[in-house]
C-alpha cells in the first residue's frame, strides 16, 4: 500500500536533543524498489519547489522517496547560526541509515555537496547520485574571499554575520562553519573523490549567479577519468533551477539514471 507520513520529528543521538523533521514516501512494499532522498541546499526547506515536485514524480512512478530538514533549517529543531556543515551531513547520514534502503541521492546546492560526501561515507547505501546546481567548497570559495575586515573580525570574535542572498533573509554565517567547509572540502587537492563508487550526474545552469557551473565543472574533474560521470549545462537556467523546463530535463535525467540501476541489477555477474 503507497502511504505518505505526516512529517514526523525525530530525535537522533548525535542532535543533543534536537528534532529533525522527516518526510517519507513508500511506494508499496515491492522488493528492489527505488528510493530518492532528497538534501536540501543552504538555508532551504523540504517544503520548496523541487523536493515537491520530486515527490510527485516519486509518486507517480511507484519510487519511495525521503526528504527533511537539516538541524537549523525548516522545521527542524536549532538556530542556524549553531550549525556547520559537519553537523548537516551528520544529520543526513542519520536520515539515510534509518531508511536502510539502497538510495540514489538527490542534492541541490549546498546539498550536492553534502550528497557527494555521504556517498564517501556509506557506499554500500547509495547507488547513485544525481547533482543539481552543485555549491562544493562555496563556503571558502565564494563566501570567505568575500568578506570584509569588519567580518573577519567580528567571525573571530566568536560572533556570527549575515550573509546576504538573492532570494531570502540573511543567512548567518560563523567561524565554525567556515571552518568546517574548509575541513570537507571536495574540491582542493586532498579531497578523496577517487574513492566514489556510484554513478554521478551533474545538472547546472549557465546563468547561475550563485554559484558558477565551473563548480560542476571542477567537481567532475576531481573523479577518475573512468569515473561513470555526466554533466549537463542548461543555457540560460538559473540558480534555482525550479522553471519548468529545468525540472523537466532534472527529472529526464533522474528517470533515466533509476533506469540505468535498474538494467544493471538485471545483468548477471560475469
């Protein structure tokens, strides 16, 4: 029977207590059914655009699908300002081992970076990964080249700063989250991408402001030639990604990559 859950709140061991709200699909219980789980970008919710559209595709394909909040955002529990990016990967790591499904991740933005460094860390549970408008390393590369003595100072102080953007409030930004980009960085040349086992597909547009495509462009490069890994620029799409064209082609691309898995479960072990 294909059930959609109310958003519940769960409490994890390493969230001190704090509730992460979780939303989840199941599409029956059919074996070796796909699974989508969906992480967020930078200061997003799961209520937005694309994880709501991603759940009616998942719907109308009989896929099982997850999305939440990280600690700080929506509405799950916390400030934002008492997070790092250590801590948002934490939290989807605790959401994906509770699914115990083999899963293709979904990431936008920040989430695409956090996507890619779960799959470094459970490569049995994530079969596949699909990248939209992919932010790795914005932190030290986007927002700290661009802050001012009075910021650095204040970052210093122990104090957190607005980060202003194109499309919201202020996001508060700290030390410590600046740090612990820094410390997961994908990009710089101690990142350990060639350890990545599952098939990667990139979607960015070339009219992003936020984060230029040469970020997908350079993550794609950090994998090994033999890597199983594609990049789409759609021209003149932006940041968001959210106008109908581009979820058309997002959602292409994911129907297609769900197809690929399924195809290669069915070979026989040579």
């Amino acid at each position: 029977m294909n059930t959609l859950s109310d958003v519940t709140f769960s409490t994890y061991p390493h969230t001190a207590k704090l509730e992460l709200a979780v939303q989840q699909y199941r599409a029956g219980d059919a074996p070796n059914t796909p699974h989508i789980m969906f992480c967020g970008g930078f200061h997003s919710a799961m209520m937005g655009t694309k994880a709501s559209e991603l759940l009616t595709l998942c719907t109308e394909h009989g896929w099982h699908f997850t999305r939440f909040d990280y600690r700080g955002h929506g509405q799950s529990g916390g400030l934002p300002a008492d997070f790092t990016l250590a801590d948002w990967l934490d939290d989807t790591l605790a959401v994906l081992d509770q699914t115990a499904l083999p899963t293709l991740l979904v990431g936008s933005s920040m989430g695409a970076w956090i996507a890619t460094l779960a799959a470094l860390r459970r490569p049995s549970s994530i079969h596949a990964l699909l990248l939209v408008a992919a932010a790795p390393d914005f932190l030290q590369e986007l927002v700290a080249p661009n802050l001012s003595a009075g910021d650095i100072w204040d970052l210093q102080q122990g104090a957190s700063i607005d980060l202003p953007n194109d499309y919201d409030q202020p996001h508060p930004v700290t030390q410590a989250l600046l740090d612990s980009g820094k410390a997961l960085s994908l990009l710089s040349d101690a990142s350990d991408l060639g350890a990545l086992q599952c098939p990667m597909r990139l979607v960015h547009g070339t009219a992003d402001t936020v984060v230029p495509y040469d970020f997908s462009v350079r993550l794609m490069k950090q994998l090994p030639p033999s890597h199983d890994a594609r990049l789409s620029l759609l021209h003149d799409a932006d940041h968001r990604l959210s106008d109908p064209a581009s979820l058309t082609y997002i959602f292409k691309t994911l129907t297609a990559l769900v197809a690929e898995l399924e195809e290669t479960a069915k070979m026989p072990n040579t």
